[in-house]
C-alpha cells in the first residue's frame, strides 16, 4: 500500500499560481508600489534587478491603492517594476536559551561571529501589552547593585525605570555597572542607534565576559535605517518576553528611548505624517507607551524590569521624549553634568530623582533614612553659594550645620567606583551606619 496522504500534504503546500507586485516609485527610504495581498506589519521581499539578493522590507501603510514598504536594509538596484513578494508573515524573532551570551542585530540575526543561534521557538516582536488586570503587583526588591539607586530610590521587579541623561555623563557606564552588578536572573540589552565604535567598547569595556555570560544584546547602530533601529527595542522587549514566559526575572535595558523615537520620527515623516512638538510626529507619542507596557509582571511567571536611557537634548529635561516618557515610566533616575565635572560618579542627581514604588518595597526604617539623606543634599545645596564665600556663620542655623557636618559622608556613601559591588542588604546597613 502506498502511503498517499503524505503526498496530500505536499500537494496542499503548493501554489500553483505565483502572486506577486511590482515597485512603482522609490523616494528616500520609502518603497511604493503594488502588492496584493498585503497587510499593516507582514514581511515582503523586493527582487532588485540582476542577480542581487532578495530585499527584506516591512508594509508600513497604504496611499491612493498603493502599499508602502520600509526595508530593513540598502535599496541598491531596485527601481520601477521590481518584484514585490509578501510572506505573508509577520515579524519575529527566534528564541531560545541560545542567545545567552549573544550579539544580535534587529532582525535577531547573530554579528558576533560565534556559529549559528539555537532556536526553541519564535515570538512576535509587535506583541500587545500586559493586560493590566493580569498585571502583578511590584512588592519585591530587585538588587540593581548601584549603591545610590538601591537605598534611594529601589527598583521593584517589574518596575519601569528611566535614566535621563545628556551626552558624555556616564549613562553608558552606569548600564555596564547596573549589567554587572544586578542579581536579576537575565539582562537584555538593546543599544538602539548607538556609535558602532561605542558597541564594541560597551561590550568588552562596560559589560565584561562576567556581564555578556548573562546577557542577550541586540545592537543596531546609528548607521542602520530607521526601521532597523527600532526594531532593535522590539526584539530586545521579545527575547525578554520569552524568558520571563520561563519563570525568570529579566533586567531589559534600552539604550536609547530617544534614539526609538527618533527612528519614528523618520519613519512618520516619510509617510508624511505631520510633525508636531520638536519635528516629532504623532505616531511617537502613540508606540512609545505600547512598547513600554509591555515590561512588568505577570502574575505565574517572571518579570521585566525595564531600565531605559533618554538622551536629552541640550540638557533640556522637558523637552517632548523626556516628558512624554516621566509620564508613562513607574520612576527616573537624573543624571548630572554638575556632578560629572566634579568627578561624582555615578552622576545621579539624587533631588531629581524617584521611584514611584519605592514605598512598597522597603521598610519604615529604610524609608526614613533615605529622606534624611536627600533632606542633608537638599540643605546643603541650598546654602552651598553661602558657604563656599564663607559667608555662612556656623551656628545661624541647626539644619545647615547638621549638612555641613554629614556632606561629606553622603557623598562618600553616593559615589561608588565602576568596579565596585554592593548588594541590597548591604547598601541598606551602610545607610543606617551613616545616621548612628
């Protein structure tokens, strides 16, 4: 007897009728032309003239019947009449085990030369949103083993967290550290438009072979289009959805918000979207919160602590990604110049900072000896002129004294070399040594 049902299926998986379209107009990054079939978010291929390869292109939207395609890599030799073929597909990225101690661009595709990724499965990069009533509850330290944010503003697992930040005051180290140092089970890292010199030197300089071991980074560099950018902070929310779907506390961290946004925004004005505050089109403000949201708790399973760099703009804190993101995240964490040009690191300006959860993770104690400390910050930067011309008279006032007297033992207790470690517990004991 023969087995024909095998033969069936093959039969089934064959079409017979090739249906294809054709470009019609490439303007900038933008691919226009004629593809039925196609939908918002699936996969096309564009067959460039000659013998080049295939081109992977994402269906970005729709203008007078025609679709439009935003690929994820060069246009060279394409032009009118080129193949349009839909997959049908929409994105993914592979997962598995296997990407521990990876590199991976945006499109999940290994760059750090070490053989091929073993896969376990795949997730959809453009997954919706916890639904907020599955949502767990933050009541649970995670130890990030930076001394200033663990006894001042703790982070919870699943708490989402933002590192402002102008350019050159150590957002980059801090993350190394964070990297390093945190006692959550899995870091994934997605350096989002990032100088390619600087990938190499986070890695081997920041992160360390102690650091990368844990750690899954998807990387897209400054160079890369914008759609490969963004997709870049897509991926890294994905793979950390898989392994918190294990039951494993992961510490996503991307770097950065602002570069994401930046990318929509390139993306939004070609498809001639408006632009509205700072050139920012209003698709920005609309997938900033649905890749936010998708970080946090899920009650049987693990969680994503989300950690997200913003790169201000001339050390403007309120300008639109820096306000809009203040609004959506559950705490932030300011960087100073001030403090980096006088060699404080890690730079956390410690009175522009806070975490909104804070209250239900520590105990009374800790709470309270945390606002001492930022009280004596408070004091002595208010009278800091007076003091520094000598013009303040000890003894005109108890509080003044009193931060004058402490200055220096605070700022010890906030500084922490790159290489240093403090774990939870310890940096709660040497916050209340400070007021015994």
């Amino acid at each position: 007897m023969y087995d024909l049902e095998r033969y069936y299926r093959i039969i089934e998986g064959i079409d017979p009728i090739e249906v294809y379209g054709k470009v019609s107009e490439v303007i900038g990054l933008l691919v226009e032309g004629y593809d039925p079939g196609s939908s918002i978010g699936k996969m096309c291929q564009i067959y460039p003239n000659g013998d080049a390869r295939p081109i992977s292109a994402e269906v970005v939207g729709f203008r007078k019947g025609k679709v439009l395609l935003m690929p994820l890599e060069g246009l060279d030799d394409v032009g009118p009449g080129c193949k349009i073929v839909s997959s049908g597909e929409r994105a993914g990225v592979k997962v598995g085990h296997g990407l521990l101690g990876r590199v991976i661009d945006g499109l999940g595709n290994p760059i750090d030369d070490k053989g091929v990724l073993g896969s376990e499965g795949e997730y959809p990069i453009y997954a919706d949103p916890i639904n907020p009533l599955k949502r767990g509850r933050i009541r649970e330290p995670v130890d990030l083993g930076i001394r200033a944010i663990n006894g001042l503003f703790s982070c919870g697992k699943g708490q989402r967290m933002g590192i402002f930040s102008g350019s050159g005051i150590g957002k980059s180290s801090l993350l190394g550290m964070i990297a390093k140092n945190t006692r959550a089970d899995i870091n994934v890292i997605g350096l989002v438009g990032e100088r390619g010199r600087e990938v190499r030197e986070f890695i081997e300089n920041n992160l360390g072979e102690e650091g990368l071991a844990r750690s899954v980074l998807v990387v897209a560099t400054s160079d890369s289009h914008p759609l490969l950018r963004m997709r870049a902070a897509y991926t890294a929310t994905s793979v950390s959805e898989y392994f918190r779907d294990q039951g494993m506390d992961v510490l996503l961290m991307i770097d950065s918000l602002t570069r994401f946004a930046m990318a929509q925004r390139e993306i939004g004005l070609f498809l001639g979207e408006p632009a509205t505050t700072k050139g920012y089109t209003p698709s920005v403000f609309s997938l900033m919160p649905k890749l936010l949201e998708r970080a946090g708790n899920i009650e049987g399973k693990g969680s994503i602590t989300g950690l997200y760099t913003v790169l201000v703009e001339g050390d403007d804190f309120n300008e639109p990604i820096a306000d809009m993101s203040r609004a959506i995240l559950d705490g932030h964490i300011t960087l100073s110049r001030d403090l980096a040009a006088k060699n404080h690191y890690p730079a956390i300006d410690v009175l522009n900072s806070t975490s909104r959860v804070m209250v239900d993770l520590v105990d009374e104690e800790h709470r309270k000896r945390a606002n001492d400390l930022l009280n004596i910050v408070a004091t002595y930067r208010n009278a800091e002129d007076l003091i520094n011309i000598d013009a303040y008279v000890e003894g005109s006032n108890p509080e003044i004294d009193y931060a004058i007297k402490m200055i220096d033992k605070v700022n010890r207790f906030l500084k922490q070399n790159i290489n240093e470690k403090v774990d939870f517990e310890e940096t709660k004991e040497e916050l209340l040594a400070l007021f015994n």
